[in-house]
C-alpha cells in the first residue's frame, strides 16, 4: 500500500510537472551544469531522448503505482526518475525538494514491496519484519535529511 | 543474521545520507545534499533582473513570468540571463516579445502601459523584506514601446 500511495504522488508529481520538464530540450548547451548520475553526460542530450525519458519515466511511475512486475519494472522506475529529476537539477539549480521522493521510491523499488497491493501477488509469504525494512529505511533516511538540514544551520548560526 | 544484515544495511544508508555535509567543502547534489541553502552564509546583496511595465506617470509594474516564458519563475530568469549573455540584440527582441505580450494583455493594470523595460537590479534582502523595496543599484538592459 506504502508504495502504491508514494507512486500516486509521483505519477501526480510528475504528471504536474510533465511539461516543464520536456522544457529543458531546448535550453542552451552552455547553461547545462550535470550533477549527479547525470554527470557522466558531456554536453545536453538530443531532445528526443529527453522527450522518451520524460514519457518513459511517467509511464514506469504508472506501473510502479499498480506494482506491475515489480522486480524488474519498480527498479527501472527508479533509476528513470533519478536521471529524469537529475537532468532537471543539472541546469544551475538543484531541486532539493524532490530528494527524499527519489530516495523513498529507490528503496521501495529494491525491497519487496509489491506482496499485497500488486497487479500479481508473488506466492510467497514474507514476515511483517522483512516488509518493515524498507519502511524504517525510509523513516531514517527522512530524519537524517532533516538532521543534515538542521545541523547546517545551527552549525551555522554559531 | 538477518538482524545483522539489516543493521549493515541502515549504516549504509545513513553515511550515504549524511556523507555530504561532512565533506570538506560540503558538497551539495541530487538526491543527497548538505543543503547548501541553510549551510552556506548568504549575501544579502543580489542582483536579479526584472522586466516592468511602465504608464507615462504612472508607477512601474514588474511583469509576471508568464510575460517573459511562462509561469515558470526559473525559467523566465533563464530566458532573460540568456538574452543578456546573447547581448544588446536578443535583449531588444525579448524585450519587442514581451511588450506584444503586455499589449494583448487583458489586464486593468496593464492597459495604460506604454513602455517596457528590462533592469538588471540591485537589491539588499534584508532591506527589501523590511519594507525598503528600492533597488540599491539597477542598470537599464533595454526598452521599447509596447506594441498595440
């Protein structure tokens, strides 16, 4: 349920943001800035890719919600979304705000979380410890963000 | 074991998270970051550009982003930092762009416009957000006659 309700908010997240995205085709080479996994790029890619990429990413998120063949589409999902919203923060300004979403759907895509609400249940059971995992992954990686966040400034402020 | 397995696995987790900031410089990145915005002191002087309307003695309206790309705040300035890094020429086209825009606008406040301008200006934060609007510098980019 946990990853059908984060995939909702990114098929919304990114259905919102659908068409800003595909704007960056036509920004100018000498503003691109790679970050991140996108850093292995030299220059812009051709504007068809990021067109695929947007749509491709959009519809994975579709796919990752419904928990349709979660081992092999949920962790393609989550690398499309990293490079889609990396390719987005490579042109001078990181979007800090899409952090935690994209680090909630890596480790959901990962960890099995397409047992109960998935468009084909695996025959097997897991223990409510094993489900558990990527939720307490997930709640610690939302307290260190913040703690990194609050460190900064009080480190700051003196 | 498992148990074990589960411990390593949130270390991981947590030094990749808080890894970052503790860098030396701290690096900031996308999805993990030292979250510059808090850890990095900020001048409090910054320059933007603005593109305002303008009525024969009246005050100067500053145009939404919609006027100059879309509702996009980003990346209007983009397109008015492209325009300045393009020069003089692509400044007057931006501005010829805009000001067909606010002459087909359906705006109250933007009927009796007849001028648009683009400054690259000068603001203190701290001033600004305490009432004190004024531009501490500004430079005059380019204008022309709003197009009816």
């Amino acid at each position: 349920m946990l990853r059908g309700l984060v995939g909702l908010f990114a098929l919304i997240y990114l259905s919102i943001r659908f068409v800003h995205l595909l704007r960056y085709r036509d920004f100018p080479a000498s503003q691109f800035a790679p970050i991140g996994v996108v850093s292995v790029l030299q220059g812009p890619l051709p504007a068809w890719l990021v067109v695929s990429l947007v749509v491709l990413t959009w519809g994975l998120s579709i796919t990752f919600m419904l928990g349709v063949w979660h081992r092999l589409l949920s962790p393609l999902f989550a690398f499309a979304l990293l490079w889609t919203l990396t390719y987005r923060s490579s042109w001078g300004m990181i979007f800090h705000t899409e952090n935690l979403l994209v680090i909630h759907v890596l480790v959901l895509a990962l960890a099995p979380s397409a047992d109960t609400f998935a468009w084909r249940k695996p025959a097997l059971t897991r223990s409510a410890w094993t489900h558990g995992l990527a939720i307490r992954l997930m709640c610690l990686v939302t307290v260190l963000a913040y703690f990194v966040a609050g460190w900064a400034k009080l480190r700051n402020a003196g | 074991m498992r148990l074990l397995l589960a411990l390593v696995l949130h270390a991981l987790v947590a030094i990749l998270v808080v890894a970052p900031a503790f860098r030396d410089p701290p690096r900031d990145d996308f999805p993990l970051s030292n979250y510059p915005m808090f850890s990095e002191r900020k001048d409090p002087r910054v320059t933007i550009q603005q593109v305002v309307a303008r009525a024969p003695g009246g005050p100067e309206v500053v145009l939404p982003p919609r006027f100059v790309a879309n509702e996009e705040v980003m990346q209007a300035a983009a397109t008015i930092r492209r325009a300045m890094s393009a020069g003089p020429a692509a400044l007057s086209q931006l501005c010829s762009e805009v000001s067909e825009r606010v002459g087909r606008a359906d705006d109250p406040e933007l009927g009796l416009a007849t001028q648009v301008e683009i400054y690259s200006r000068r603001f203190h934060a701290v001033k600004y957000f305490s009432g004190d609007t004024s531009p501490e510098h500004e430079e005059t980019l380019a204008r022309c006659q709003v197009a009816r």
